[in-house]
C-alpha cells in the first residue's frame, strides 16, 4: 500500500513579473515570500542569513505534465540551444516542473525580512505559488566535490558553445 498525505502550505510567493517573464528568467526575479500569520513567528531567527531554500508546490502543473516522465531542457531551447542538441532524460534528473509530484526546491538570496514577508532574488517560481517549507541555507549544507554524469558534461558544453557566457549560474538540468 502506498502512502499518500496532504501538505498545507505555509505560505505564498508574490512576484510582479508574469509567468512568462518568470520562465525566461535565467537568473531568477525580485519578489516575496508572504508567510501566512500564524506561521509569522517561525521566522524568528532567520534574519541574518543570506540566503534560504524554498520548497513549493507547482501549482499550475497539469495532470497530463504529472504524467511525463522523460524531458529535455526547454529553457535551453529557448535561450537558442538546437533542440536536437539537448538530451531527453529522467525527469528526475532534471529541475523540471512537470513531474509526478510538482514540488520544486530553489535556493533564493533574502534582501530584507520584514515581518510575516521575505523579500527575495532569484525566485524562479510564479505569482501565487504555493510555499510549503523555508529553510536556511548553510554552509553544513554545500556539497565541495559535486560530479556529474557525462550527458551533464555535454550539455554543459553545447550551452558554453552556443550561449557563451550570457548566462550567470551554473547549468540547471
């Protein structure tokens, strides 16, 4: 028998860009995170540090995008990589939003907190998304000596080839 549970969230993010600026994005946009008020008092303590790990619920994945299982990095695609250069893996090796259970983990840069709301860079996620955990982000948490497999490898030379350095962080699969 397989579990199943129910989450509530705890609260939301608000961005003013719109969902397509938000995807377009390769660095991620301003925003917040409006921490519902009778979580406020969880935030006690995270003032100081610079950034936090979001855990959110993609909302706007449909059911058949719950069903896929293999993807390609569209955002490449998008940014002028050949399509045909990128290639179809796992979803669960990638940061896909389409997936079984939409959840999505990003690392954001805080910019202020100011009471229930954490004003932020480097959001990927749309307006109204619903936020289920924050965490802080620690040194205790950073992995020194990350490898890669060699389809990673690859993409990340199509990218280098293609795009140069027009982008800012690391490759996302």
């Amino acid at each position: 028998m397989r579990p199943e549970f129910t989450v509530k969230p705890i609260g939301i993010v608000r961005v003013s860009k719109t969902d397509e600026e938000v995807k377009n994005s390769w660095s991620g946009v301003e925003g917040f995170i409006e921490v519902f008020p009778e979580y406020a008092e969880g935030l006690e303590g995270l003032e100081g540090f610079s950034h936090i790990i979001v855990i959110a619920y993609l909302h706007k994945t449909s059911e058949e995008h719950r069903r896929v299982l293999r993807v390609r990095h569209r955002r490449l695609a998008r940014l002028g990589v050949d399509p045909r250069l990128l290639p179809e893996v796992g979803v669960f090796a990638t940061d896909s939003p389409h997936r079984p259970n939409p959840i999505a983990v990003t690392i954001v840069e805080v910019v202020e907190l100011k009471e229930n709301r954490i004003h932020v860079r480097g959001l990927d996620l749309f307006d109204g998304t619903p936020v289920l955990d924050i965490k802080p982000y620690t040194p205790s948490r950073v992995v020194p000596d990350v490898k890669t497999p060699k389809w990673y490898q690859k993409l990340q030379e199509v990218v280098t080839k293609t795009l140069g350095n027009r982008y800012e962080k690391p490759l996302e699969p």
